[in-house]
C-alpha cells in the first residue's frame, strides 16, 4: 500500500499556524510581485476566488469580506515544509517528498487491517506537531493514492484507505478522465474522441491501444489504476539538467548597473544550486525584456547564450560571464520588467575535461565555495558575497503584504506574554 500525504491549503496554513485569529477567515496568498492568486484557504474558494486571479480584481471581494491577503513568504513555507516532511518521516520507513507539500509514503509490510488507525495517527500528529492540516490517501498505487488524497480531502477524518476491489471500481467510475493524474488536456481530449470520459472506461481500453497511441507513459498509468504498481519510489529527485534563477522587478528598471546587480545574484543563486547537486555547467544564458503588458512603452526582448571556457560552478566566474552577457543584450532607453540567468548543458562536477587553454584551480574554489555555502547555510543567505551582488534592492520583489520570518529569523520570533 502507498500514501499520499498533501498539506491543505499549504501556503494559507502556513499563515494561520502563526495567526490563530485567520482560522475560518479566507485568506489568500499571492504570486511574486503580488500579482496573482496561487494559494487559498477553504473560505475564499467558497467566495469564487480563482486560481490565478489577477489580485487588482478582487479588491472589492478583500474589501467586502475581510480577505486576509499575504504576498509569498518561501523562507516560512519552505522550512514549514521541512518540519511536516520530517515528522512524516518518521512513521514510515521509505517516503518520497513529490513537492512542497506532498509526499508519498510506503506503507509496504504494514498490517492492512491497522492502516486506519495509523493514518489517523499520522494526520493528528503532523497537525500537532506542525499546526498544518494534512490528507493522507492510501491505496495499492500511486496513481490510486492522489485519487484517495482528493477523497480524503473532503472527509471530516482527513484520510482515506481505497483498497477493496468494489472500492476502486466505484471510485474509478466516478472520476474524470481529465481529473486523473498524468492525463493532460491533450491525452483528455484524445480520448474523448473514443468516447472514455471515466478513469474506469480508460482502464477498459487495450493496452495494445493505450501503449500505441499515450506511450508506454499511458500503459504505465493504466496498469496504476488497475491497481498493479508501476511507479517506483524516487527517494532522491534526479539532477537537473538546466537550472533557471529568474525574477520579475518589483519595479522597472531602466539603469545597467541596476541589472548587472540583479543578474549577479541570479548568477550566484543557479551556482549554488549546482553546487547542491554536484553540477556544473558548460554555458549559461542570460535574458531580458521589458513588461509585455505595458503597450503605451517600447518594447524590447532578448537573450544571448554565453560558452564557458570550462565547465564550473564558481560562483565568480559564473557572475562574470553573466555580465558579460548582459552588457552584450542590453539596450538604452527600455523599462525592463524581468530578467534572469539559465545555466545550460549541466555535466557532473567528477566529469570536467580539462583546456589546455585554461588553467583552473577546481580543488581550491571547490574548498572556497563548500566553506562559502556552509557560512550562508549556517547564519543566513548571502552573508557571505560577491561584492557584484551588492545590496541594492530596486530590483527586488513587490512584497508588501509579507508576513514575519517567524522560525529562521530570531527578531521575528512571537512574543507570548
């Protein structure tokens, strides 16, 4: 049997766990720049708010009802995270972390007929322990588990177990096809055509059809809901194999100066990254344009792809031929909305061929950028700098509705009295 842990509402939790007076409020969190809807709690998807809503149409709606609204705190959710991953952790012996806030489970070797009770324990002891609200599906498959997490969602007891024949039949029947996991609205399309509209009419289908015309990513999906395993464990995710640091300016910018600060640090984000996964990167590019949306300014858009003399993950280095790339793209006379800095051709760090044209000394800057990486892990982000980096913040995100910090940052700790 597999699980499938998902946190409610994630980012909306996260809010209310250091706020109790929000709970049974709606609350919405917003994109970079504030600019649109990407989180909400049960309370405002009651008021029709969607996902993606542009936050300037819904001022009336915040207005009338008291919406709380939050710009996007990562740091907070992001450790919030690492708290409900580990105490999940610790009920199973093999998990898998899909996203922020979901994770598979094995439940391989566990008494079936105690499943109940240990999902039950789970979901109040993550509640517990983290103050995020969790719904846990189990099931023979992955594929099965997200079907049994959307049910567990709209129990009162937070969790679901979807393992009698009956049981599946009765759910596939239930499900639309477009609402299965794996199933884009290409494939959904598709097969409306042959006129399978339920998850059950696709497992009908011949799998010499389904392997034919939906690869054997289909058959594998197929075989998921018939309830035989296909999908193993991925206990760690696979090196990427490009790595993008790109942001939209909280204002535009018009100056280089302002933008070779912003891409240094893009530069220097992607580098440690890489140096996360052991990579290093063989050419980057850098691009920039202006806000598209604007149609009473010029226009402007470009990138440029700059090739390394050997592959790195120096921070410095990276910083250099990141500005240099810059200056060969940019442009006077432009308001620029957005910019940002894409490491290309990723290689392992182990497998660098040499130029003979090029002498770098790896071992030292390995030492400099592992020692750099443990100060900035241990007392903060970029304590520890390129002085290209600076501290300029023109260029930073709109977050005027950002919460405290509350468990990474000692001066915004709460206060009990």
């Amino acid at each position: 049997m597999v699980g499938l842990a998902d946190c409610n509402n994630f980012y909306a939790s996260c809010e209310r766990v250091f706020d109790p007076s929000l709970r049974s409020k709606p609350v919405v969190v917003l994109s970079n720049n504030d600019g649109c809807v990407i989180a909400r709690s049960n309370e405002a998807k009651a008021l029709q708010i969607a996902m993606g809503t542009p936050a300037y149409q819904i001022k009336s709606l915040v207005k009338k009802h008291h919406i709380a609204v939050f710009s996007t705190n990562f740091t907070l959710y992001g450790d919030m995270s690492n708290r409900v991953m580990n105490t999940l952790a610790s009920f199973v012996p093999d998990m898998e972390i899909y996203s922020i806030d979901e994770a598979f489970l094995s439940f391989k070797g566990f008494e079936k007929y105690k499943l109940k009770a240990y999902a039950d324990q789970i979901t109040r002891t993550v509640l517990k322990h983290t103050g995020i609200p969790v719904s846990l599906g189990v099931a023979p498959t992955k594929t099965l588990a997200k079907l049994a997490n959307g049910i567990a969602k709209k129990s009162a007891q937070n969790f679901y177990i979807l393992k009698s024949r009956d049981d599946i039949q009765k759910v596939l029947c239930d499900t639309k096809i477009e609402k299965v996991w794996g199933i884009g609205k290409r494939y959904a399309d598709k097969l409306a055509k042959y006129n399978v509209k339920t998850a059950f009419e696709f497992t009908a289908m011949p799998e010499s059809w389904v392997r034919k015309h939906m690869t054997v990513v289909g058959l594998r999906l197929q075989q998921e809901l018939r309830g035989k395993p296909c999908l193993d464990f991925e206990y760690m995710p696979p090196p990427k194999k490009n790595i993008c640091t790109a942001r939209s300016f909280g204002t535009m910018v018009s100056r280089l100066d302002i933008l070779e600060e912003a891409v240094a640090n893009y530069a220097a984000r992607c580098a440690e990254k890489m140096r996360q996964q052991n990579s290093c990167a063989q050419a980057l590019m850098v691009f920039l344009h202006t806000n598209p949306h604007r149609k009473d300014l010029p226009q402007y858009a470009q990138n440029i792809v700059v090739s390394l003399s050997q592959p790195t993950h120096f921070t410095p280095e990276l910083i250099k031929y990141a500005q240099y790339g810059l200056k060969k793209i940019f442009k006077k006379g432009y308001l620029y909305k957005k910019a940002g800095v894409i490491m290309l051709n990723l290689i392992p760090e182990h497998s660098i061929q040499g130029n003979l044209f090029y002498k770098a000394d790896t071992e030292k800057t390995r030492r400099l950028m592992h020692t750099v990486d443990f100060l900035n892990r241990s007392y903060g982000r970029d304590k520890v700098r390129v002085s290209a980096q600076g501290y300029g913040t023109s260029w930073k995100l709109l977050q005027q509705k950002l919460s405290p910090c509350y468990t990474t940052r000692m001066k915004d700790l709460l206060e009990v009295f």
